[in-house]
C-alpha cells in the first residue's frame, strides 16, 4: 500500500521524503551507537539483521554439546586440544608442565573416539602421536598421572600409534619442511593471474580436479585446527546455475555456470559465542588456497558475496538442506575460463593505502 502511493508521487516529493528518512536514520545512528546497551536495544526494536546469526550461534553451541555424547567423524575438542598441546611441545623453552588443566578430557575425547566406527583415522593418527610425544616429555602431577594411565589403556590395542620418529603427524623441526623451489615472481604472477571469471566454456568440469583443490584448501591455517568448515560441490550446469541464482550478485551469468563450490561454515566447533566469527576467517583462508590450487590445475574461479540477507539465506538452506548451526560463507564458480570473456581489471590498493608501520612512543 505504501510503496504504491510511493510510486504515484511528483519526483520532487520522493526527493523530500528520502532526504527525511536519511535524516532520521542517521538521526538513530548517532543516538543508538552511543554504547553497546543501546546498540543491542536498536538490534532488538528496528532491525532484524542479526537474528539470523544468534539463532544459529546458539544452535552450534547446542550441537557442539550434543556431539559430545555422540562422536561422528571428526571432534572439534580433540582437534582443538591436540593442537593445544603441540603448541606447548615446540614452546621455547618446554615447560616440564603444561595441558595439565585439560589433558583429562583429551584423552577421554581421544579414547570416545577411538571406540566410534568412521571415525577419521587421519585424525585418530594425528591425536595419538601427539598424545605419546605429550606424556613422553611431560612431568607428572596427579591428574597428568592419571591421563597417563588412560591414554595407555586407551592406546595399548592399537600398536600403530607406537612411537615412530618418522612420523609426520606430530611437531617437527622447521628444517624437515618440505622444500620448494617457489619464487616470488612464481607466486605474485599467479596471484596477478588469478582473477574473478563469470564467463565459462561448456566444458565439463572434473570433480576429481575440484577435489584436488578442495585438498590443497585443507592446508590452510585456522584456529587451533579446528577447520570449521566444509564444501558443497557441484559439476551440473543446471544445478549450479539455480544454487548461484539464491546470491544477489550473479544476475546476467547464472545461467552459464558449469560448476559451483558452496562454502558452508560450521558453528558446531565452538562452545562459545566468542568464537562465532572464526567460521568466516578459517574459511576464507581456505577458499584463497582453494582458488589459488584451481588455478594451477586449468581451472578460473569467481568467489561470490553472500551478504546476510534472510531471505537468500532461507532459499539457499531449504536448497541444500543445512542444519541450522552452518551458515553459507560464500560461492564459488568453477570451470574453464572462456578465452574470449572478459575480466574485470579491479586496481589493487597499493602498498601506501595499505601499510602503517606502528610507531611507540
């Protein structure tokens, strides 16, 4: 009713009533943005952008404890605390002591999780290695004493988790790194190669080639190993074209997407709301490694904005079925490059807009 006597006013009065409603709507921002009381008060009476965010915050944190009690493939406590003490086994100096607040767990989690059918051997692997490099160098105090004595019950069956200085699934040494024969000039060319194509040959794109980039995205650093994330791929055009047509931005391309990558991140790893935002972080760090990996193996990528807009969020959710404890990060397109499309040139800031050194005082 609104926007139809809207749409029958003179152009001047439209200009009236938008210069108005700017006014008052900056008029509320001075007024609301004061402190985080009157913050949450404006959040709470005017606007509905964040509900989406707190529902599914307090779904992971529920899930996250449910899990608990029912392992699947992978524990985001063990991942986390494992990572926890690898970072106490490379300390400089190693103090005698250190976990001792939460090694019972650990190994609890550690032995739950040995006794679940699926569960990640990668990860089975990676906790018990760390976990007799730990009680190899640790001192005892009675409760390290008695994580001791439940991790060897827990760890005797299983004799591929004896020591073995050659394993790579415990902390190393800087020097056994890899080594690469890696330029600069290499890396900055590819990164000056990679750009956002929307336009694609009708080429069918290998999952195997998706895969492999998916694994190279893997290597990606995220707090406390955590990797809260995962990817939903698809190389059907047509299944492609109708995910990418729930995001904004894709209207005049859609409809020639031969593949698609959706970027979901997982809330579920986290008992606190304060970690709520690594799900953005960790897996845009991935999704760079991701495009980057495609772009050596023949393939471009276009990364597509998924702003918080509910109703895209819904269509999307209902699509691929989510739980309500993941959130869609963002898109990616995926195939071959048309030769003949165009790329967008998109300056880069450079260093002087980017770089302030801090100076003390």
């Amino acid at each position: 009713m609104i926007r139809s006597i809207l749409t029958r006013l003179p152009p001047g009065a439209k200009e009236v009533l938008r210069s108005g409603r700017d006014k008052v709507r900056l008029a509320m921002l001075r007024m609301f943005s004061v402190n985080g009381f009157l913050a949450s008060l404006y959040f709470t009476l005017f606007s509905r952008r964040f509900f989406g965010e707190h529902h599914a915050v307090l779904k992971g944190r529920l899930q996250y404890y449910q899990d608990l009690a029912a392992a699947g493939r992978s524990s985001p406590m063990l991942r986390r605390n494992i990572h926890r003490i690898e970072k106490g086994l490379v300390m400089q100096p190693r103090r005698p002591v250190f976990g001792e607040r939460f090694i019972g767990e650990t190994v609890g989690e550690f032995d739950r999780a040995m006794g679940t059918d699926g569960f990640s051997a990668d990860e089975l692997r990676w906790a018990g290695d760390v976990l007799q490099e730990y009680f190899s160098v640790v001192s005892d105090t009675p409760a390290i004493a008695e994580a001791r004595r439940a991790f060897s019950d827990a760890a005797e069956p299983t004799p591929e988790f004896a020591v073995d200085p050659m394993r790579k699934s415990k902390p190393y040494p800087r020097a056994q790194s890899p080594e690469t024969t890696l330029q600069f000039e290499d890396l900055h060319t590819l990164y000056r190669r990679r750009r956002s194509v929307r336009w694609y040959m009708e080429k069918q794109v290998p999952a195997e080639l998706i895969a492999q980039a998916i694994e190279a995205a893997a290597q990606a650093p995220s707090a406390c190993n955590r990797q809260p994330f995962r990817f939903i791929t698809t190389t059907d055009p047509k299944q492609a074209s109708r995910i990418a047509e729930c995001a904004g931005g894709t209207a005049g391309f859609s409809q020639q997407l031969p593949a698609i990558i959706v970027v979901v991140g997982d809330l579920s790893a986290y008992p606190l709301e304060r970690d709520r935002h690594l799900i953005y972080i960790d897996a845009a760090l991935a999704s760079m490694q991701l495009m980057l990996a495609a772009e050596t193996l023949g393939l471009s990528t276009c990364p597509i904005n998924w702003p918080d807009v509910a109703l895209a969020e819904q269509r999307i959710r209902d699509l691929l079925a989510l739980p309500a404890h993941e959130r869609v990060i963002m898109l990616i397109a995926i195939g071959y490059g048309d030769p003949k499309g165009g790329v967008p040139f998109s300056q880069k800031k450079q260093r002087d807009l980017l770089v302030k050194e801090f100076m003390s005082e």
